[in-house]
C-alpha cells in the first residue's frame, strides 16, 4: 500500500489523487498570521457546508453542523425558523426573528424569552419599541442592583421557567427529523 493511502486509513488526513500537501499548504500562512478562523474549512466529506461549532461540553467541546433558531408562539406553534451555518451570535438574531414572526402574526408577540446569549439592553429596548409587553431575557456577566432585582420578580422566574420548558419540543425536534 503506498504511504499516502496508509496515512489516509489512520484517520491522518484525507488523500484525493495524490498528496495532501498543496491542501495543507494552502491554510499554513493563515494559521502563521495568527487567524484561526477559516471559513471555508472543509470538515465533512458528507455535507461540505457543515461549520465547526463550540458547545463547551465537556464530553464534546466541538460539534459539526448548524444551529437552529426557532421561535414559538404561546400556544407553542412554531412561529419562525432560521437554519444558520456554524454558530453565530445569538443577540443580533433576535429582533429580526420577533419582526419575522410579527409580518406572520400580524401582531407583536405578547411575551419574548431566550437564553442569556439573547440578552442586552440593545434587544430589551427594541422589543419594547416594537410593542412586546413582556421580555424574559437573562443577561450574560455580572448584572447590576436593579437588574439583579428584576430577574429575582416572581414574574420574571416565571419567564424564564417557561423558556426552560421549550427546551423539550427543541430536543424533539433535533432527534425526529
């Protein structure tokens, strides 16, 4: 067996025609120039769009794929979705996600809730502009007295157990289809 086929086997890397040299090549001056960003990486044969994604897992720190932003309504229809390549921020996602499910609604959502990547005064201040009468959204760091006051409302922990509770039809929908 020649030694580039053998490497390929070992799971050294992949082997079209030849050497994986020029591949590797390719990327060395962006990884000497300290970016560690690639964003045309290739990292599965099977869907080439696929993106690295870090999740902080401890099993699992890196997964391979797309995230998923979906938006439920009170009577837990889905209201919107937005399938995005790797793991981009979530807090700029927000407002054009309520404004989507407000052209198919016809009205503004009564309650928004999200995780803490959702959560900066920027969004609070646009939903409330955009008529949402209440917003669940934790925020990331250290918060301050008045903050830490509202997220300790009974009205607000109710918000945020709610948004808990969506986590079940999202993990339905991730394993079903």
């Amino acid at each position: 067996m020649q030694p580039d086929a053998l490497n390929a086997q070992r799971g050294h890397g992949l082997v079209v025609g030849g050497s994986a040299e020029p591949a590797v090549a390719d990327h060395r001056p962006r990884r000497l120039a300290g970016n560690r960003v690639i964003p045309d990486r290739l990292v599965s044969l099977s869907d080439p769009d696929a993106r690295p994604i870090r999740k902080g897992k401890p099993g699992r720190p890196t997964e391979f794929g797309y995230t998923l932003l979906v938006a439920e309504d009170e009577r837990g229809f889905i209201a919107d979705h937005q399938l995005q390549r790797g793991n981009p921020p979530d807090a700029p996602q927000l407002v054009p996600a309520v404004e989507r499910v407000i052209a198919v609604t016809g009205r503004p959502p009564g309650t928004v809730v999200g995780d803490r990547g959702f959560g900066t005064a920027a969004n609070d201040q646009a939903l409330e502009a955009l008529g949402v009468k209440r917003v669940g959204l934790q925020r990331n760091g250290t918060s301050g007295k008045a903050r830490r006051v509202l997220e300790r409302t009974r009205r607000f922990r109710r918000l945020r157990n709610w948004r808990v509770g969506i986590e079940a039809p999202i993990s339905h929908l991730k394993r079903s289809f």
